[in-house]
C-alpha cells in the first residue's frame, strides 16, 4: 500500500501515522494545510517517525489537486481526515469552516474518482452528524437519521452526502467510519482532556458543561454532558483494520448494493464529570467544577452523544487499550517536563 493521510499533521492524523509505521511497512504521504490545529512537530516528535516513509507535503484542499497530482500517482489507500473540527470555532464563525471541510473534501472526491490506481477511500467522520442521542439509545450505522446540531457537524454531514454521491455515481470505492470523542497525547490545548489536565494540575477550577436541574438536598444539582471516549490510538488501530481487512463495498445497480460501507468507532461512555474525577484521581489533586449551562452557552449543545460500535467488534476488531489504562497513560506523558510544551497555546 501507498497511503494518502488528508490532515496527517493534526492531532489524529499523526496518531495514525506512527501506527501506520508501527504496523506496516506502507509508505505514508501526508497533505497538510498547516493551519493552528496542524502541526508538523507533531509528527516529528513521534517516537518511530521515518524520513523514508513518510513525506509531507503542505496542500490547501480548498484549492484543486491538480498542482500536486503528480506527488500522488501511485497512491492506493486514502484516510482522509482533514477537517477544521472545534464546535466552539463553528458556532463563532460558521461560513469558513464549513467551507474548509466541504469544499477540501469534494476536491478529494474530484480527485479520486480519476484516479486509477485507487483501491480504498476512507472517510473519517464523527457522532456528531446524528445529533444528540436520547438516554439508552446508541447510533446505529445507516438505521438513524442525521440531525446536525452545530455548523461543524452540518460540514461533516455534508463530507459523507458528496462522498456516498461519489460513491454511487462515479464508483468511488469509499468506506465511511464515524468516531467520537479522541484525546491522547500531543492534543491541541483547547480540547477537553489537556484542558482539563492543565486547569486540575494548575490549581483552576475545571469548567464543565451541563443542564442545572436547581437545588437538592441543600446543594445545587447538575447534570453533566455525556460523551464516548476514545484514544487516539485506539481510533488509528481501528482505522487500519478498516483498511487492511474491510475492502469498500463497491456499487453495483442492484437492491442488494444501495449503500457503501459505514464502521462506528466508539470508545466507553463516561460523563465529563467523570472523565475531570479520573484525571483528578490520577493527579491525585483535588479540583474545583465550575459549571456552565450549556443552554444559555452554547447554542447547538447537545447533551450526550453515542455511537453503537457492536458491528466493528462483531467484526473482528477490539480497542488495544481500555479507558483507565489510556487515561493514565496520556495524563503521565503530558505531565512530563519535557512534553508541558503540548498544554500551552499556540
């Protein structure tokens, strides 16, 4: 295999990359736009990163292929992850971000459908594009409607509508897989886990959202967001089984073929109340919640989101690590004097 990794410099994508390089012996190429979420010392930083094997190369998708088309002629597997994919940045300004993820993933899809060489075209999205999921219901692939609740999501939902298009149209051999909340190391500092990490072993009071449901026995009752968590290289072990061991379903004008293939990839269900009293255990450093009502926050909020993964396990894959043993392990690795570099804004 010659693998094409779309935002290869981003927190997932060079996750995946020093998996790809653990695992396999493929040659890795990356396109990066190298905006504030990409960062090239990312890969550089990885423990088996290979000059030989992997090149990276900056491309803005939102401009064409063709200038680069050359550099990809041999490629044969696509994981394309390439997305702006903060909820907050969306809601904030909306029209650039989706945009970027739109219009970078359809001149993917132009690309692709032209290309001959290709055997496989992964595109990674999220829980997000169904919306929130109601108690004791997990999103099951194909079997529940898409609801975006925020810009961000609306893009990754437009992502697979262009790709499944191409798909029927052109006969892109196109996998889709939908994953939830990743963290591990080297994350950008905004997102939950290395900000809560950095506020905990600060001595700040950890913002959590959640509904307020007024006052019990004398104390004011919160209920907390819910999410499934992943680590990323959980997400990257699962894409690689994707690839090596679930060839696309091509289309075929028949009843029997009306839909391409769709993995979820769940990790376990935690609250972030939960997630910040594990960190806070593992630091063994008491912290302080302050809540926010998401309501009056942050528009499009959704309570709690979930994915039912039984179709990938059934199948034959299982995660490497488990939540505790991957919490401890990203929380022990950032905290070290030489890795702090990664809680700070940049």
């Amino acid at each position: 295999m010659k693998i094409l990794v779309t935002g290869g410099c981003g927190f997932a994508g060079h996750h995946l990359i020093e998996h790809l390089l653990t695992n396999t012996d493929s040659e890795i190429l990356v396109l990066d736009s190298l905006t504030y979420a990409g960062k090239v010392d990312r890969v550089l930083d990885i423990h088996n990163y290979d000059s030989n094997r992997v090149k990276i190369m900056w491309h803005d998708l939102r401009a064409t292929l063709q200038p680069v088309a050359e550099k990809l002629k041999d490629i044969t597997h696509v994981l394309h992850l390439a997305s702006e994919s903060h909820v907050d940045r969306s809601i904030t300004d909306p029209a650039p971000f989706i945009h970027n993820n739109v219009i970078g993933s359809l001149n993917m899809y132009e690309w692709a459908r032209t290309h001959d060489n290709l055997e496989h075209f992964v595109q990674i999205s999220t829980d997000e594009v169904y919306g929130a999921a109601p108690a004791g219901h997990a999103h099951q692939e194909w079997l529940d409607p898409m609801l975006p609740s925020n810009p961000y999501a609306a893009s990754k939902v437009g992502q697979e509508a262009i790709g499944i298009s191409y798909w029927r149209t052109y006969g892109l051999p196109l996998t889709i897989t939908n994953t939830m909340n990743l963290f591990g190391e080297r994350q950008h500092p905004e997102k939950f886990l290395p900000k809560t990490i950095r506020s905990i072993a600060n001595g700040n009071p950890v913002e959590l959202h959640g509904i307020y449901h007024g006052i019990k026995d004398g104390f004011p009752d919160w209920q907390a967001s819910e999410r499934h968590w992943l680590h990323a290289r959980n997400h990257a072990d699962a894409l690689l089984w994707v690839l090596t061991q679930a060839p696309a379903i091509r289309y075929k004008n028949s009843v029997e073929t009306q839909k391409p293939n769709r993995w979820n990839v769940a990790g376990e269900e935690k609250s972030v109340l939960e997630m910040t009293e594990i960190i806070s255990d593992i630091l063994n450093t008491a912290c302080e919640i302050d809540w926010v009502d998401y309501h009056s926050t942050r528009p499009g909020h959704d309570h709690r989101y979930a994915l039912d993964s039984s179709k990938i396990h059934n199948a034959g894959w299982k995660p490497p690590f488990n939540l505790e043993t991957a919490l401890e392990k990203t929380v022990a690795w950032v905290t070290r004097d030489e890795n702090k570099r990664w809680l700070s804004d940049y």
